[in-house]
C-alpha cells in the first residue's frame, strides 16, 4: 500500500533532513547558545539517529518519555494500539496504523529539540516553509492583485457575481493544498504560477464538489442572522506557503462580502508533518506580506493585521491538532476544542491529514457517505478541502473510483484530484 511506501522510503528521507538542517545550524547554535547550544545539537542529531535506526527497522514503537503536556494522552494512545494487536507483541513501525506511527514520528522529531534546551524553540521544518512561500512570490502577487482588484468593487456584485467569486477562491485554496512538503518530503512543491488561470482546466479533477452547499449555507446563515449574532467560520489550517495564503484571501473575501463575521483560524501548537502551519508561520506571513515592494502584496498584509488587532479573525492552536486521534474522539479527548467548534456555522478543514483524521484514515468502499465515514464527528457543518495524496476516499458515486482506479492506478496518492465535500451534521 501507499502507507508501507511511506514508512519506508519517505520517513527516513524526511529524517535524513531533519539530521542535516541540524548539522547545518551548528555555528548559530554555536554563536547563539555557545558550548550548550553544540551540545543540545549533538543530543537532538543523536536522539533522531537512534529514532531513524528503530524505524528503519521495524523496532517496536516505544512509550514516550518527555514531560510534554501531551505525553499522558500519547501513552495511552499506545496502550490502546496495543490492545488492538490481540496479544500479537509489541506495535512496530511496519505493523502499525499508518496515521499512528506517522504522527509518533512528528512528535519524536519535537522531543527531540524539547527535551535540549538551549535549541529546544528551532523548528527543525521553518526553512523549507520560508522557501516555499518565497518560490511561490508569482502566485502570491497574482492572488494578491487579483483580490484586490475584486474588493475594489465587491460592494456593486450582485448574489450571482458573488457566489462565482467565492467559488473561485474556494477552488485556489483546494488547489493550493497541493503544495505539501510532507507529500514531496521536503523537496520543492512551491506554487509557480497564477492559481487563478488554470482553475477552469481543474475543474474536471474535483471528485467531489459540494460548493453550492456552502453557498447556501452562507447565505443563509447571512439572511437569517439576528441582532448580535455573528456568523463565525472556522478554517482547521494545513499547510504554510503558498496555500496559507489561499487560505487568507479566501477568509477575507468571506468577511469583505459579509458571509461571515469572524474568521477562527486553527493551526498546529509544534512543527508538524514538514509543512504544517505553526502560529510564528501564520504571523510570520503576514508580515512577509505587510513589507513587501508590491502593493497589493502589503496592501493585504495590511489588512490582515487589521483583522487580527480588530479581533475579527483569531488564531488558536490546541494539542489535539497533533495527537495521533482521529476526529471521532474529539469530544472524549479535548471536550474544550469540540465545545469551540459547536459554536461555528461552518468548519473548512484543509488537506489530507485533516482528511485522514475525519474518516479514521480507513480502507472505505468509496461509495460509502461521507456523513457515515466521520463516525458521528458532527460538531457543525463541515466541509474538507483537499488534494488527494492518500489512500481514503469516500463519498463518491457508485463505479466513480473504479472507473478512475483502471486508468490510473495511483489516483489517490498523486495529487491530481481534488475534493470539496460538504457534510451538514446532525
């Protein structure tokens, strides 16, 4: 399968990476920290050496040790991994859950700089996020241009004009999920081009589009909010870079055309699967865009930080973001977060992994219903936007996927079809 691939050839790569950004920031470990930032550095490569050479070997996966807030729920994760083995040994990296095993790297990866303090803040993934939004400056200045032509008149749309704008921008953030470091394990997957010219040419690949039901949720909820109540949206971030970006634009031009009052951004609480977006990445964005040379680039940023100081958009992260549960058991492990999103009129979940998560990353039939395959994960209207690189798919038409499956066998896993698959709750 997909996941034995995984596991095998691109863990170890994303590793390998880890263990050579390490060694490549030693002197500013050095100039920073002195002996003690050389010494945390020599633990950190040693730690992930040792972590590589159990993976690499199919060794058992280990309880983790750290005093991390989030060890606890982690342990007993495993514990319940181990119940599930009947008694057939320890669960090893090979004989795992993918989506387990994969998430226990990550969290490895950042007990391995936690646990060494004077480096234990370095996020060992910053550099390739940096990258990818720089090598994606075309798209972004496309994106940002475009927008702010729309907003100069988004006022005079009528309903139609409206719902054709949203639709657009809904489909460079599907579309801009493609650009996943964990995907390409690390190597370049930057934006190049003007998302919003080859939209039409997509449009085929979307297996699932759902966007007039998201429309007539907003509007809906637009027409019927009553004094004092705001429509809130909450969008679960995936990656940082280019698709960020898709995803700023998308909740600004949400709040610009009054579909939504509040914009709830949730994002990752440590660095996650190479490309996740972090709260210093979604800030750090934002001023990238605040002080560039082009002016709609900053005229975004702009507004952006507006947003934020006015309250109208928030960041949050919480642990449960990068705990190896899937959706499901939301209300049982962190009520707190589940109780957050029950206040929400739509949640977008960005991605794959969010995907992997609110489908228990299981070997569905693909006609099975998306309402059925979330297990009862219903704290609000949901939708998840996503590029497929994995192998879970649901809710498609009968014969849809076979079809598919006989001309191209790797469909799930390359990228080339997307997803924008609306689910109403209870």
């Amino acid at each position: 399968s997909f996941a034995y691939f995984t596991i095998k050839d691109r863990l170890p790569q994303i590793l390998t990476r880890v263990i050579d950004t390490l060694h490549r920031h030693k002197n500013e470990f050095f100039e920073e920290h002195g002996e003690k930032g050389v010494e945390a550095e020599k633990r950190a490569i040693s730690f992930l050496s040792k972590l590589r050479n159990e993976l690499q070997t199919d060794k058992p996966v280990t309880p983790l040790e750290d005093e991390l807030p989030d060890a606890a729920l982690w342990n007993q994760y495993l514990d319940y991994q181990r119940n599930l083995s009947n008694g057939n040994g320890e669960p090893s990296w090979f004989q795992s859950p993918w989506l387990f095993v994969e998430c226990y790297m990550y969290r490895r990866i950042h007990a391995a700089l936690a646990q060494n303090p004077p480096i234990d803040n370095f996020d060992v993934f910053k550099e390739g996020k940096a990258q990818n939004f720089f090598e994606s400056q075309e798209a972004v200045i496309a994106l940002c241009t475009y927008f702010q032509e729309l907003l100069k008149n988004i006022k005079d749309l009528d309903e139609k004009q409206l719902q054709e704008e949203l639709f657009k921008l809904l489909q460079v953030s599907l579309w801009g999920n493609k650009c996943d470091l964990s995907f390409s394990a690390g190597e370049d997957s930057s934006q190049k081009s003007s998302p919003l010219q080859s939209l039409e040419n997509l449009v085929p690949y979307i297996l699932v589009n759902d966007m007039e039901k998201l429309w007539s949720l907003l509007v809906n909820a637009k027409k019927n909010r009553t004094e004092g109540i705001s429509v809130r949206v909450d969008i679960i971030l995936d990656n940082a870079g280019f698709e960020l970006v898709s995803d700023l634009v998308l909740a600004d031009f949400l709040l610009s055309s009054k579909l939504a009052d509040k914009v709830y951004f949730h994002g990752k609480s440590i660095p996650w699967y190479v490309s996740d977006t972090t709260k210093h990445d979604f800030n750090w964005t934002v001023k990238q865009l605040q002080s560039a040379n082009h002016m709609w680039m900053s005229r975004c940023g702009i507004n952006w930080e507006g947003n934020l100081k006015k309250g109208v958009w928030v960041f949050c992260d919480h642990m449960f973001w990068t705990l190896p549960h899937d959706f499901s058991s939301m209300a049982g492990v962190a009520p707190d977060l589940y109780a957050e999103l029950q206040m929400s009129n739509l949640l977008l979940f960005k991605g794959d992994l969010n995907y992997r998560k609110l489908t228990g990353d299981r070997k569905w039939e693909y006609s099975i219903s998306f309402h059925q395959a979330l297990n009862k994960f219903h704290p609000a209207p949901l939708c998840s936007l996503r590029t497929l690189k994995s192998d879970t798919q649901v809710g498609l038409k009968p014969g849809q996927g076979e079809q598919i499956q006989a001309s191209e066998p790797e469909w799930m896993v390359s990228g080339k079809y997307g997803i924008v698959q609306f689910d109403a709750g209870l």
